[in-house]
C-alpha cells in the first residue's frame, strides 16, 4: 500500500516529480511532433463523477503541439468502439501525418547531423594542424579528402595532407575542385 499511495502523491496536482519529469522533457519537445488528447467526459468512481486529468493539465497550450478532445472518460479514452469513433479518426490521421512527414524530417536530422560531424572533424584537424584553414566563405564546411603526397629525390618518407574536395558556389550547391591532367595526375585548383 505504502507504494501505491507514494505513486498517487506522484501524480497529484503540482507534485516535485511530476515537475521535474516536466522540466526535463520541456527541452526535448522540440525534437517531436506532439499531439495532446484529453478526456471530455468525467470519469465514474463511484461516489462521483470527476475528471482524472483536466484538460490543462492533459494538453497545455504549446507552440508547435496538436490538441484535441476525446468523446470519452479517462479510462475508455483509448478504447474505441470502430473506426468510425471521433477519437479513433483524430488519432489515425494524426499518425498517417506524422508517418508521412517523417522521411523528409529524418533527411533534414541526418543532413544536419553530418555537417555537425564534418565541423567536428574540422576543427580535430584544425587542432593538430595550424595550416588546416575552412576555404567555404558561405560558412558551410568544405568536406576534406586525404591525398598521399610522395617527397622527391626517391625520398621514402610519405605523409597525408587533407585538402578540400569542392567549394560551396552562390547557390549553395557543393562542386568538387579536383580535377585529373592529360596523364592522368590528379591537381587541385585552390
């Protein structure tokens, strides 16, 4: 008993957990797509009818989120008698939505994920190296290749240089930079 009423002090109005699991979520919200449901009958506890989770509570007013009422108590809010139940419909479109939204948003995360690694790797390069400088005047950051270079007069030292492999032009759109001679050489225009 003990560990079901500390869980109902938990979840009571203005309770320290239920605002510290808000304001570690409040950051993250960005990175979804929300959609707030709330139930628009009161619940049956026998002695009174009461709703569990008001709508203030269940579907704050946010930017960026979706909201919407459910035709239910709290505890049939999720059961739904056909699809042709209001709730059932809002739900289903809003998933159908979302699902449908979702490989344009993973395209844009994972572009800005790659430029934040190639940034990174930069600026590694940049720490080991003060020759290493960014060429993009756009402010992009130029994808680097590794290029053996061979010393003369039969030397066996070799080393690694990382050069750029294109520059970004006026509308945005990368182009390489490095290019083969007659003999097959391949040379950089810097």
């Amino acid at each position: 008993m003990q560990t079901e009423s500390s869980l109902l002090r938990a979840l009571e109005d203005g309770s320290e957990t239920l605002q510290n699991i808000t304001d570690q979520f409040a950051p993250l919200m960005s990175n979804f797509r929300i959609f707030f449901f709330w139930e628009q009958e009161k619940t049956d506890l026998k002695v009174t009818r009461e709703y569990i989770v008001g709508e203030a509570s269940a579907a704050p007013i946010l930017s960026d989120t979706e909201r919407s009422g459910i035709a239910a108590d709290h505890r049939n809010m999720c059961r739904f008698e056909s699809g042709e139940d209001q709730g059932f419909r809002t739900v289903v479109a809003a998933l159908r939505r979302y699902s449908q939204e979702a490989p344009k948003i993973i395209s844009l995360r994972l572009d800005r994920m790659h430029a934040m690694l190639q940034e990174k790797r930069f600026d590694e390069a940049r720490e080991i190296s003060p020759f290493v400088e960014r060429i993009s005047s756009s402010g992009h950051s130029v994808p680097f290749r590794k290029r053996g270079v061979a010393f003369p007069n039969g030397c066996s030292r070799s080393t690694t240089l990382l050069e750029p492999s294109g520059v970004y032009d006026e509308h945005d759109k990368f182009r390489e930079i490095c290019t083969s001679d007659k003999d097959g050489e391949e040379f950089c225009m810097h």
